[in-house]
C-alpha cells in the first residue's frame, strides 16, 4: 500500500483547500520513502494523522480530540471557524498549487469534487496491489451543517471511476484492505504507544494483530467453520435419550417463532397506521400552509420586529434632521466655504502686519532717538528714517485688503475644519444614515406587506385544530409502533434463547459414538479437520512467534543505546505476552525501562510485525522522539526511519528532527513540508520546504 495525497478542505486548523503529495521517490535509483513533516506544537501534525484515519474509518477511526464526543459533534468541530463565512480559501489554494507544481511527480490528480467554502471534507488516495493486480483508491469524506443538521456524504473511486457499491460498502470494504486493529500499529503516535510496555493487557490487542498480520486468523476461522459443520451433522446423530429434550425444545422454537410472526404482522399493522396518520399529519401541514400558516405562526414575531423598525425609522429621521439643521447645508455652496475661508486669511494676515507695523514704527522711532543722542549728521537720520518707512509700507502694501468679514475665532475655527475634512464627513455621514434608512424602510414595508397577508384568526382556527388532530394522531401511531417493536425485539430474544438452548443440546452429541454411514464419515472428517487445524494453528503460532521473536529482539537491540540490557525479547504463543531477558538469562521487568526506553520497546515490536507481516503498510510516526535522549535520537534517525518501511511519513517538531537530524535523514527524504502555523488568524498553511528549508529535500 502506497498513500499518494492527503487533501484537506477547511480541516481544524487548515483553512481553505491544502493538498500534500504523500508519495515516496526516488533519486539516481535509491528509494527515498520519507516525506517529513515539520510544525509547532499545536500547529496541526496530529491532525494530518487524525484526517488520515478519519477519511478511511470514519465513525470508527481512532482520532487524537475526539475522547467522549459523539462523532457528529467532532465533525462540526472540525470544520474550521472561518469556512461558514468562505473567508481565506484562495490564499490557501494558491499554496497548495504551488506546492503540487514544484513537488515530485504524482500520478494522481487532485480531487475535482472538494470545495467550495462553507463544509469541510478529507480525502485520501492510495495504491494497493493485491493477487498482482495494482488499484488506485480515492476516498473522500465531506460533511456540512444546514439548518443545524449535519450531512455527511463518503465518496469513493477506484481507477478514476467512482464505486457506488465500494461507497456504500467502505466500512466492509476497508476491512480487507486496511483493517481498523492493524492501522493502530501502523499509523501511531510514539508516545501514545508505550502502553505495549506499560499495560500488562496490552498483550490481546497485540495478539489479535499479530494474528492478522501473520496471517493466523485464517486457520482460526477454519476452525470455527469445522466446528458448525460438526453442529449441523450433530444434528442426525441424536441419540433417543436426548430426543424427547430435543423435541420439546423444536416445540419451543417453534412456539417462540409462532409469537414473534403474529408479533410481526401486528407491526405491519401499526406501521401502515403511523404511515396514514403520518399522511393526514402532513396534508394538514400543506393546508395550513397554503392559507397562510407560516405567517400566522410568525405575525407575534413580524409585529415586534414592525415596531422595531418604525423606532429605528424615526431615530434615523431624528438624526438626518440634527445634520441638516447644523453644518450640512454648507455643502451646497463649498465654494463659497472656500472663498470666504481665503478672505478670511488674508483678513487675519492683513491684521496681524498692522501689528508688526506699529511695533516697527515704534523701534524706528527709538532707533533715530537713538542715533539723535551720538550725535549721527542729519543727513545719516533722514537717510535711515527713509528707509525705515519704505520697509513699513512695503509690508503694509503686501497684505493690503479691505475688511469684510471679521470672524471671530470660534467661526474661523470652525470654518476651516468643516472646509479641510468636517464638511465631507458631514456629507458622509448623511449618505450612511440615508442609506441604512433607505435599509430599514424597505425592511418595514415588507414586514407589513407580510402581516397584511396573515390570515385572521376567525379563517384559519379549523386548519389549524385540523393540524393539531392529525399531529396528535400521528403522534400516538408513532408510540404504539414504538412499543410493538419492543415486544418484537423481546420475541425474538426468546426465539434466539430457545434456538441457542437447542443448538447447544445438539452440539454436545458431536462428542457421541459415530453412527456408520455418510453422515458418520462426514461428521469425522469435521472433527479431524478441526482437530488437525488445532494443530497446525498451534505450530504455525509457535514458528511464526519464533521468528516475531527473534525479529523484534533483533530490531529493539539495534535501537537500544545499552547493548547490554536486553539479550531476548520472547513472546508467549498462547497469551501473547511479552517477555524481556537479560545476559543471565532472568526475566526482566518492563517497568525497570526508562521512558525512552519503554518507547524504543514500543517501536521494536512494531518494526519486528511489519518486518514479519506479508502486508506491506506505510508507516505513519507522530511525535517520534520526544522523550528520547541523544543517543537513542541518533539511532531511531540512523536506523529506524529510513528502513522503517517503504514508506514512512513523520511528523516532528524542530526539537525533535533538528537541522543535525535533519541533515543526517537528507539522504533518504522524498519531500517535506513546514506547517507554518498563523497566529494572527489561527490557522496552518502548508510550505514546501523544512522549518529553515525553503524547498522540498529532493525533486
């Protein structure tokens, strides 16, 4: 099985469409299975994970947030805040096609049928290649809340042609492909899975995985087949002290199958009865909707909302006319605003000079005492009373003009501003509050055209008794069906209890003396079938847990910074225990592991079942190495992840894979991806590149 891409469409924290080529490569003919994933924490890798399974199972799938919520709840919390309003989905889209341009080559194309804002949806593509036949599958799940339901659609294609029967069939369908119990050992998240070695009943969820991995579920099942071909043959073999037993329970079944088909048939009754009075519920409904019942439900509320919009018409009157009476009306003339705002300058210019002029006469007049007093020639003084009297009428001459206006400061105040911006936010202001009047009129009028057309109380009181009566009716047909079903169900548990007593009477002749003839042969050859099984289910557990064994010993010691600790690793063939030895020989308990060592434990016996499976899985790996030290990093790096499988997706922190690690785990990386997480709008868009990479690894 190779995943291909990954599109999420307003997913938790990834708004808009963002696609990932999940695709492993290849470079100068080496395989490069990762495809690294790099982000904050809670920036959106465990939700990759999370879409992953959720896309596949469903209701089924084993996802980080969703604890105790039903699976509807977690659908509308997954849709992404801003999808409702159909905010921020092109930048996002523009993303992911740059991304899918500059990535390695995909055969798949992207998914036609996601989108638009407003819903959210996951969809995964993979190839799986079984009896030598490789299928492409695309599985899109999409749901959306209308009218406060929610609507969950599943879509899936195979080859680019889309399976109505694969749609309708997933939860089976998927079983065969992916199963739910083994996708746990695949698609994991490292810290979660150190329950291997802490949870001592870890070893019957490992044991029904191993089974299927390794493939001895089926001997299982053909065990279980032998053992109801036994029961049937029993069955002629009864001997006659058992028989009158056996008669009186065929007379029970048979007493029991009697109550539950008149029980059956009382239900048809009942159900067509609900489905008339169901009919009579809904012509009444068309009726009173036909005269006019929703706007008779609705006048209490149009008549509130009536009065509401008559305020606000007359606060917005109120307003307009406050603006009319005040500055507005300037508008009309700006220029004249204009003109007297300049005469008004050059007013205040010419009464500021006359000013100056006077405190200039006033110094020249001190100035000529002055020069009077050192006994200057007169010629000198009636030279410098010259030109201090050419320089007071030049200023004087330069802002000559003639008094009109005489503003007071206040007025020239407030001239100015309405001529810089007052007058045009005024103007403004008018237009707003025109427009929402304009708005509210309209609304009003509606309102009252609605309640014009509300039937009066004296026309519509028989429809609506006649609704009433049918609502009840069908009400009341809806509990007797109710209550019949549950004597159906309690029927057919004594059906099921009388059947299973008789079964069991039948199974116990399987162990009797075998009767000559056909029947006896038959019912020897399925106890020696079973038998044979047993056997042959026993061995090949035991071979196969052997070299489990010896796979998983060989994988945690390879990883395990002490050599020393661990010289075996033995799992027990009936209860699937595990069990750790040291160099002496003596067990050793999985507490005395340190946490990274409990994790590295973990790893192992998942890389020894993916080694040992004839089902050839991608690996999926959250939060690889958080409590690892540096030598256990160094070998998970070195070691684990580019043998991990043929294809292996990370999703790590910067403190996890690191630029040593980073650079180190180069050589074997298809492409990666940098979840930038927005804090500013609380939401993740996909790069191509690492956390310091601008672009993918390796093209």
């Amino acid at each position: 099985m190779i995943l291909e891409q990954l599109t999420l469409d307003n997913f938790c924290l990834y708004r808009g469409r963002q696609v990932f080529d999940l695709s492993p490569g290849q470079s100068a003919g080496k395989a490069l299975p990762i495809v690294l994933f790099g982000g904050i924490n809670g920036g959106g890798k465990t939700t990759l994970l999370d879409a992953i399974q959720l896309a596949l199972y469903g209701p089924r799938a084993k996802c980080s947030k969703r604890a105790k919520v039903s699976y509807e709840e977690y659908l509308r919390e997954c849709i992404h805040r801003d999808a409702a309003a159909g905010k921020g989905g092109n930048g996002a889209a523009a993303g992911t096609a740059r991304m899918l341009a500059n990535s390695a080559t995909s055969e798949t194309t992207e998914f036609p049928r996601i989108g638009p804002h407003g819903k959210a949806a996951v969809a995964i593509s993979f190839r799986y290649t079984a009896e030598g036949q490789a299928h492409t599958y695309e599985v899109e799940r999409a749901w959306q809340v209308r009218g406060g339901k929610l609507r969950e659609t599943l879509a899936v294609s195979r080859d680019g042609v889309t399976d109505r029967w694969l749609s309708d069939n997933w939860q089976q369908a998927v079983e065969e492909l992916v199963p739910l119990g083994i996708s746990q050992l695949f698609f994991f998240d490292a810290e979660k899975i150190r329950f291997l070695a802490e949870d001592e009943t870890a070893s019957e969820a490992l044991g029904a995985a191993i089974k299927s991995l390794l493939g001895l579920d089926l001997a299982e099942r053909l065990i279980a087949d032998a053992t109801v071909l036994e029961g049937r043959l029993a069955k002629k073999l009864v001997a006659d002290d058992d028989r009158a037993q056996l008669e009186d329970l065929e007379r029970e079944v048979a007493a029991c199958d009697d109550a539950l088909r008149l029980l059956t048939m009382e239900e048809a009754s009942l159900k067509n009865e609900k489905e008339r009075t169901a009919n009579q519920q809904e012509k009444a409904e068309k009726t009173f909707a036909g005269v006019g019942g929703k706007h008779y439900e609705e006048r209490e509320a149009r008549k509130h909302r009536q009065n509401e919009l008559a305020g606000r018409e007359s606060q917005l009157k109120g307003q307009l006319l406050a603006l009319a009476t005040g500055e507005l009306p300037l508008a009309l003339a700006p220029e004249l605003l204009r003109r007297v705002v300049g005469q008004d300058r050059r007013e205040q210019q010419a009464a500021e000079a006359a000013v100056v002029g006077r405190m200039l006469e006033d110094r020249d007049q001190k100035v000529l005492t002055a020069l009077k007093e050192q006994s200057v020639p007169a010629n000198v003084l009636k030279l410098v009373r010259e030109v201090h009297a050419a320089d007071r009428l030049e200023r004087q001459t330069a802002v000559a003009v003639t008094p009109q206006l005489r503003l007071s400061d206040n007025a020239r105040a407030l001239a100015r501003k309405m001529d810089e911006r007052g007058l045009a936010q005024r103007q403004a202001e008018a237009r707003r509050l025109l427009d929402e009047l304009a708005q509210v009129t309209r609304e009003r009028e509606d309102v009252e055209r609605s309640l014009a057309a509300t039937p009066q109380d004296e026309g519509i009181k028989n429809v609506v008794e006649r609704l009433q009566a049918s609502t009840v009716a069908a009400a009341l047909a809806a509990e007797a069906l109710s209550r019949m079903e549950a004597r159906g169900k309690t029927a057919a548990l004594a059906l099921k209890e009388a059947q299973h007593k008789r079964d069991k009477l039948l199974m116990k002749r399987v162990e009797a003396e075998i009767l000559e003839g056909e029947t006896a042969r038959m019912n020897r050859l399925a106890a020696r079938t079973r038998a044979t099984m047993q056997e042959f289910l026993k061995r090949a557990t035991a071979a196969k847990i052997d070299n489990l064994s010896s796979l998983v010993t060989e994988s945690f010691r390879f990883l395990l910074r002490k050599q020393t600790l661990v010289e075996q690793i033995m799992i027990d063939p009936a209860t699937f225990a595990i069990t750790l030895f040291g160099g002496d020989g003596q067990a050793i308990s999985k507490q005395r592991l340190s946490e990274g060592e409990k994790q590295i434990f973990a790893i192992s016996v998942l890389w020894g079942l993916a080694r040992a499976s004839a089902r050839s899985l991608p690996a999926i790996i959250d939060t690889p190495m958080a409590r690892l030290d540096a030598k256990h990093r160094e070998h998970l790096i070195e070691r684990y992840f580019p043998n991990a499988s043929h294809q292996v997706i990370v999703l790590s922190t910067d403190t996890e894979v690191d630029r040593r690690y980073y650079d180190a785990l180069a050589p074997s990386i298809a492409r990666a991806y940098h979840l930038n997480y927005h804090d500013d709008g609380k939401f993740t868009l996909a790069e191509e590149g690492y956390f310091w990479e601008p672009v993918a690894a390796a093209q």
